[in-house]
C-alpha cells in the first residue's frame, strides 16, 4: 500500500483476501487499528506486519489461518488487542507471542488447537484477558504471571514467615 496521507484505521474485512506477503503494510507505519476479519486469508508472510510499530488493535478472527509461526506477529511492539479467535489453527509456535509485550487482550478461542502450553503466554507481562477453548480468565491471568515473575520473593518471604513462627513456637515452648 502507498499512502497518501498518514493513515490510521484500516478495515479490509469481507473481502476476498488470500495471503498477506512480508511487508505489506511498510508505509501505513502511523496504522492504530486494522481490521481483516472474515477473508478467506490462509497464509500471512512473515514480516507482514514489521512496520506496524504504533498499531494497538488487529483484528485477524475467521479466517482460514492453519498455524502461526513465530515471525508471524513481529513488528507489533504496542498491540494491545489481539483477536484471532474462529479459525482452523492447529498449532503456535512457542515463541509467535513472545514480542508482543504491549498485549492486554488475546483472544485464541474457537480454534482446532490440539493442545494448549501456558509457556505460550507466559513472556506476556500485561496481559488481563486471555481466550482460548482450553480456559478464559481476566486479571487472574495478570496475577499469575505477576506471581511467576515474584516467585524468588515470594518464596523467601514464605521461608522468614516460618521461621518467625518457629521462633515464637520455641518462645513459648520455654515457658510451659
């Protein structure tokens, strides 16, 4: 696409759409939300999407899509929502949300997904709502990734907290 003027919105839903090749959005890099829902779309190029640094909002949900591969999504740096939800995808690669940071929607449900690893997500630090045939959960999920990352913490709060109470146990135990 040659852009006039910067563009902002795009909407390419309910079209006959097939494949999106590497760079096809380079000069819409002012892009904020694009939306292509309900195409026949069965393959997006990698690097398809590599200029959208500001985009915050991309809609991909039925589509013909069968998998996603890791360079798949990288470009999106501030996506925020992210619907990929009524397609045939049979698998993720592992690592295909692992740049999106900015992510606080993700929605992978209705999908042929044989099986769901929480590794998948869990490089997602702000995420709060995640969508998917296996389980939904809103802010809990924020709360578990928040609890991974504190674990050390955790744990060595959990280790003084015990030991205080041993400490109080023999405090008393003396005098009985």
């Amino acid at each position: 696409f040659v852009a006039f003027k910067p563009v902002r919105t795009l909407n390419l839903s309910h079209n006959k759409l097939k494949t999106i090749l590497g760079y096809t959005f380079l000069s819409l890099f002012q892009l904020s939300y694009l939306a292509l829902h309900k195409n026949p779309l069965q393959f997006i190029r990698p690097l398809a999407f590599l200029s959208l640094n500001l985009i915050l909002y991309l809609h991909l949900s039925n589509l013909k899509l069968s998998s996603l591969k890791q360079v798949t999504l990288i470009g999106l740096k501030k996506l925020k929502y992210l619907n990929l939800s009524n397609h045939n995808i049979e698998s993720i690669h592992a690592k295909t949300f692992h740049k999106l940071k900015a992510i606080l929607v993700l929605d992978i449900s209705q999908n042929s997904l044989q099986n769901f690893k929480l590794k998948l997500i869990e490089g997602i630090p702000e995420l709060k709502e995640f969508h998917s045939d296996f389980f939904n959960c809103a802010v809990l999920l924020s709360w578990q990734t928040y609890l991974l990352a504190q674990r050390h913490r955790l744990i060595h709060l959990f280790v003084t907290i015990l030991s205080h109470i041993g400490h109080i146990i023999l405090f008393f135990g003396c005098w009985s």
